[in-house]
C-alpha cells in the first residue's frame, strides 16, 4: 500500500515509518519540523535501506496539503502530526486546538476527496479522563482535565462523524497508553523540545547528567509503591500495532486500545532502568503534579481480537533502549 504519514519525522511516526517499510509498504512523509530534524529521513534510510519520499508542509495548510494529493494515489493516512504536550495545551490553547484540530480535517477532508479508503489517528488514552483502570474502548469518555486531551475526544469525534457521512471512509482511533524506549539501531528514538514532560526522557537526561535529579511527583496515591502507575509500550511494539492497523479489515470506525494491559510505577521504572543499564537515577518525592491520575492501564482484548496485534516486548527492553538511544545522541 502506498501511505501518507503525517508527523512522519517525530517520534512515534518515524518508528512507524520504519515499520512499513519493513512490511513493503511505500512511505510518503509530511512533516513541518514543529518538532522534529531532517536527519531522522536519512537514519530512517540507514536502518531500513530505503529512503521515503518527504515533504515539508504544513498540514495546517490545505493548499500545500493537496499539491501531496495531486502527486499520489494513497491507499491509506497514518495521522501522527500534532501538538502533544499537556501543560504547554493549558497555557496556549489556541494554538493546540488550532493545530490539532485542522491538520486532522484537512486531512479527513482530502482523505474523503481523493477517496482514500483508510485513515488512522494518534489518539490517546488521555481521553479516558480520571476512569478507573483498565480502560476499554466502550467506557464512556469523562472529561478532560486540558486542552491537549479535548483536541484528542474532538478528533476522535470530527472523524467518528465523518464516516457516518461517508461509507466508504474507514477509520481507526488508536488510543495510545505510554510509548517509551527507542529503536534497538540507537539511531531514532525521542528528543524532548526542552524540559521533558514525560517520565523516560526525563530519566535518560539525568543518567546522561544533563539533570540532577529526577522528581517523582507524589508518592501518597493508592497504588502498589504510592507512585503512579502507567502502561509504558514500547515504541517498536507501538509503531507495528499501526501496520496491524493498516493492514486488518477495519469498516466503518472503531477505538482501540494500544497498550501491554499492565501499569508499572514509577518507582519500578527507575528500579528497572538502574538494574538494566548499571546506573544509579538519584530521585526526590515532590507533590503530586495537577491533572495526574493515580494509575492507568488498558485493556487490550479489542486489539487482539481486531488486529491480532499484541506488545511483544517487556520493561527491561524499553529501559534498555531508551538507554542506548539516549547516551549516542
Ligand atoms: N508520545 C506520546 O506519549 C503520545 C501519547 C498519546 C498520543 N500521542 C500522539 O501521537 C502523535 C505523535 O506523537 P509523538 O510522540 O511522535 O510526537 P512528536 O512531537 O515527536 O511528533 C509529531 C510530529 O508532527 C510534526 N508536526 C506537528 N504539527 C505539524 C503540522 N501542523 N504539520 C506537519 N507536521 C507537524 C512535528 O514536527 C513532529 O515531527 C501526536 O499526535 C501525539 O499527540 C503521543
């Protein structure tokens, strides 16, 4: 199949990349280097032997979005582009809702003109708001504590209502758990802009002695240490959970979980990550950060049984990865 993969130089998207490729599938990349470099194309092209088509361009931008249309016939869209990071959606939720919210109809749109059979999205586990774990795709979707989430259940909406209107759209909303680690190469893998919001990255700097110290924001919550508990998935595992995607017989629309079905604390992380790496993570308890759950982990039957896809590698690979990633930047 021939596939457009917006945000295709970030992180999620240039693992998926390499993932097509390795399934003999033909990658057109668009990318507007919010976030990401041009030489994540040619290590793309080092690990897999192949260099994908690339484009820059604004998916914001509907005219310079269907000059890539009149290039190619696609057979599918993988929709990674967009602004991820919740604290920065709080404070400039014009630009996130912006951003996240017309680079997906855009895309919908020329999707449905060009009559391109299969689009899937980023979404996010975020948009199960403070349920109670583990999520499944039938839960009823509570309310968002930001903008970032909102602009997730807003996409997943605008999609779900587009494919009422047309039959012949078919989507899948791939509600991501917590991808960390690396490709195994060490070539691609996450390159936090700043101060990184996310626990892995976060690590990886202070073994690397970019950062003093790690803070562990709460250790008061009802879960196996006090800290909180996340479903981290590896990043491979999550980029072939999207070829199980392109690939399975999806009609209509349909939610699904991608994650391993098991929270991990953050203490456990850190434990994991010295034990695997030989690296002590010096650490300090501080508050519990606004708008964090206690534990969050899906369910995963749907994405069985749907895409016969399962996460196949464990915590000590990501540590591991993350690591080895990290340390040759
Ligand atoms: N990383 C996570 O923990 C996580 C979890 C759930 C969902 N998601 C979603 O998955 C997607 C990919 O996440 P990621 O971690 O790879 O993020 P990322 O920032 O590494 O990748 C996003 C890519 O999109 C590009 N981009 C942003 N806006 C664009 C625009 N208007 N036009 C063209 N390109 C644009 C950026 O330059 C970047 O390369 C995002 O939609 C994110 O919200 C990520």
């Amino acid at each position: 199949m021939r596939i457009l993969v917006s945000g295709g130089l970030g992180f999620i998207g240039s693992h998926t990349v390499v993932e097509l490729i390795n399934h003999h599938h033909e990658v057109v990349i668009i990318d507007n280097f919010y976030n990401s470099q041009l030489s994540t194309l040619y290590k793309i092209e080092r690990i897999t032997g192949k260099k994908p088509a690339f484009y820059e361009v604004d998916a914001t931008n509907l005219e310079t979005l269907e000059n890539v249309f009149q290039r190619y016939d696609f057979d599918g869209i993988i929709h990674f582009a967009g602004y991820k990071a919740v604290g920065e959606s709080v404070k400039k939720p014009l630009d996130y809702y912006f951003n996240n919210l017309v680079s997906t109809m855009n895309l919908a749109r020329l999707a449905i003109e060009n009559k391109v059979p299969k689009f899937i999205f980023s979404s996010s586990a975020t948009v199960y708001g403070d349920g109670v774990s583990p999520f499944n795709e039938t839960m009823e979707l509570l309310e968002r504590t930001n903008p970032y989430g909102e602009t997730k259940a807003m996409s997943e909406r605008i999609l779900t209502d587009t494919v009422k209107a047309n039959p012949n759209f078919n989507v899948v909303l791939l509600r991501y758990f917590n991808p960390i680690g690396a490709h195994p190469s060490g070539l691609i893998g996450e390159v936090p802009n700043g101060t990184p919001n996310n626990l892995m990255p976060y690590v990886t700097q202070v073994a690397k002695g970019i950062r003093e110290k790690l803070f562990v924001f709460g250790n008061d919550y009802d879960t196996i240490d006090g800290t909180g508990v996340r479903d981290y998935i590896h990043v491979v595992d999550l980029a072939k959970g999207h070829v199980a995607a392109l690939e399975a017989k999806i009609v209509g629309v349909e939610a699904i979980n991608l994650g391993t079905g098991k929270g991990t604390s953050v203490l456990e992380i850190i434990q994991a990550f010295e034990h695997a790496n030989n690296i002590r993570i010096p650490y300090e308890i501080v508050d519990r950060r606004p708008g964090d759950i206690a534990t969050s982990f899906a369910d995963t039957t749907k994405a069985k049984r749907l895409l016969n896809w399962e996460a196949k590698l464990s915590i000590l690979d990501m540590v591991r990865d993350a690591w080895n990633f990290e340390k040759n930047l």
